[in-house]
C-alpha cells in the first residue's frame, strides 16, 4: 500500500517537473519569440547572439489539444481591412530600403498549417513568392513562428526561409480581412480537421459559402489544393468543389507534373504520420474560374 502510494507519489512530481520544465522551456521562448519574430535577421544580429539562440524549437513543448473550435471566440486579432494590414514586419527582408514599403504581396497560403513544414518545403521552391500560415491554436502558432526565427538565423548567410512566415488567425471567419480581392495564387488545405460526425459537419473548413470566400481571394487561374488521409471527407472536398461554379476540377497531367503536388504530398507533418502508418492519401486540385459562372 505505502509502495503504492509512493509510486502514485512519484508520478505526481514527474508530472509536475515535465509541466514546470514545459513553462519555463515556453516562457523563454516567448522572450526570445519577442525580440525577434518581426526583425531583420542578418549578420550584425547573428553577431550578437550566443549560439543556443538558433536552436530549433522542441515540438513536445508546444503540445496542445488536437481540436480548436472554430466557431468560438478565440480573441484573435485581424485587420479591419487588408489595407490596414502591415506585412512588412512578417517579411522584413523583402521590404524596400528606400520606400520602406514591401516589395511584394502574400501570394500563398497554407491554411490551418499546422506545424509548418509545407511552408518550409515550398520556400526555396517559390524564392519570389511570399508565403503565409494561417494557424488557429496558439502553441502550434508559436512552434512555427520559433521554428522561423531558428532557420531564419541558421541560415541567415543564403538569406532563406525570409518569404514565409505564419499568423495565428481563423481562416473560416477573416480571410477578406487580410487579402485583397484576387490576391492569392495558391491556397493549400492539407489534412484538414476531419470533423467526423455529421453534427459536425459544418465545421469543415470546405464549404459552399466558405469557397466562395476563397474564390474572392484567390485570382482568375489560382489554385486550391487538397490533400486528406480521410476519404469521406475528400469525397466531401470534390463533390463542394465539383458543385462550385467557380471551381474546375485539374486532371491527372496537371497532377503528374505540378511541383506543388509533389511537395504537398510529402512535407507536412500529417502527411509524414500518414506515411508511417501507411495509410492512403487522396488529393484534388482545382482552378479558380473567371468571375461568370459556368452555364
Ligand atoms: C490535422 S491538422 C493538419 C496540419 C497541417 N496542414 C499538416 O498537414 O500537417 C489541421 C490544422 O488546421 C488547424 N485549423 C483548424 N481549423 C482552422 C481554422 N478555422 N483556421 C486556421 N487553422 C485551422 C488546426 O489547428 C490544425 O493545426
């Protein structure tokens, strides 16, 4: 009994060290997180660091609940409109010295981007392109942000991963407030939440109203991806796409050969677990139409 009690004893104060650890591990974070998520990293700030300070991010530090309502109030910040945006400290390389402006637009999203390594992927594929992560829970949010700034530093000399960054938002509530009409190329939904139960169906980030949201941000020829382990809901995804009419379907040539395809398929963290657990993966592209409607 004592013995029991002991180990029951043990296992609280294990708990309670991992959780102690976890909050200082975060709460370092957070100031380094500060100080740097919106700076220029170049040469004169890598010289004053000392080298823990390019460390990457410990991703079990970060954990959080599987699920983020998306339907409650999560006090999340969002412009009024995409003109009161400022992007230039999300892309702080890209921004012109003279007219201390940025050079370019978000032209890529990754939406509900979960740990971040499509972007990472796609960066050094799309060197031009700015690309942005749209993230709901807040530690996962934070995990990519620490993951940017660290690859940001280590590899500050070839000045890459300066054209992505992440924004912890809900993309079924604001998009319109943070993109102009037609701004966006490409929009990417990999392993969206699956929302099994048909109660909760209407959670699904696929939609009839929220695709003609998307179909307002995205440009005449743009492009959405999907890609999900779950075949209920790509049928789910095809058919609200398939019904659309601003959406046409891309055949198997445009799948065989598009670069985004192949890098989807590999470079997140859902795809990667989906890939050890040898499960199946279906994926559908599809093209933003001209503003008239199919007849
Ligand atoms: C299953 S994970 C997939 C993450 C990543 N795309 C991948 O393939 O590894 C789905 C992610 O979408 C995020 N998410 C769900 N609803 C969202 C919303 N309305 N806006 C932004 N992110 C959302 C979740 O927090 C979660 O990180």
């Amino acid at each position: 009994m004592s013995e029991e009690r002991e180990t029951r004893h043990a296992k609280r104060q294990r708990l309670q060290s991992q959780s102690e650890k976890r909050l200082q591990y975060r709460e370092e974070q957070e100031i380094k997180r500060k100080n740097l998520k919106h700076v220029k990293i170049d040469e004169n700030l890598i010289k004053d660091q000392d080298s823990n300070d390019s460390k990457l991010p410990i991703k079990r530090f970060y954990r959080q609940r599987a699920h983020s309502n998306p339907f409650s109030d999560h006090k999340l910040e969002y412009p009024r409109s995409p003109d009161q945006m400022n992007w230039s400290k999300f892309y702080p390389k890209f921004v012109d010295e003279t007219t201390g402006k940025l050079s370019k637009q978000v032209t890529i999203a990754d939406i509900g981007c979960g740990y971040g390594g499509l972007m990472i992927d796609l960066s050094p594929a799309f060197p031009n392109n700015l690309i942005l992560g749209m993230e709901i829970r807040v530690q996962v949010t934070n995990f990519v942000e620490d993951r940017i700034i660290a690859l940001r530093q280590q590899h500050f000399k070839e000045d890459k991963f300066q054209n992505i960054n992440v924004l912890r938002g809900n993309a079924m509530k604001f998009l319109p407030n943070f993109f102009q009409k037609s701004q966006l190329e490409k929009m990417f939904f990999c392993f969206p939440d699956p929302h099994f139960k048909q109660r909760k169906h209407k959670a699904r980030i696929i939609t009839n109203t929220l695709l003609s949201e998307y179909a307002y941000v995205l440009k005449e020829g743009g492009i959405i991806y999907t890609i999900t382990d779950v075949k209920d809901l790509h049928d789910w995804m095809v058919k609200h796409l398939d019904e659309h009419p601003l959406f046409e379907r891309l055949d198997e040539n445009f799948e065989k050969n598009d670069e985004c395809v192949k890098i989807m398929f590999n470079s997140t963290e859902e795809g990667k677990k989906v890939e050890r657990n040898k499960g199946d993966k279906f994926f559908k592209c599809y093209k933003r139409l001209p503003d008239h409607p199919k007849l």
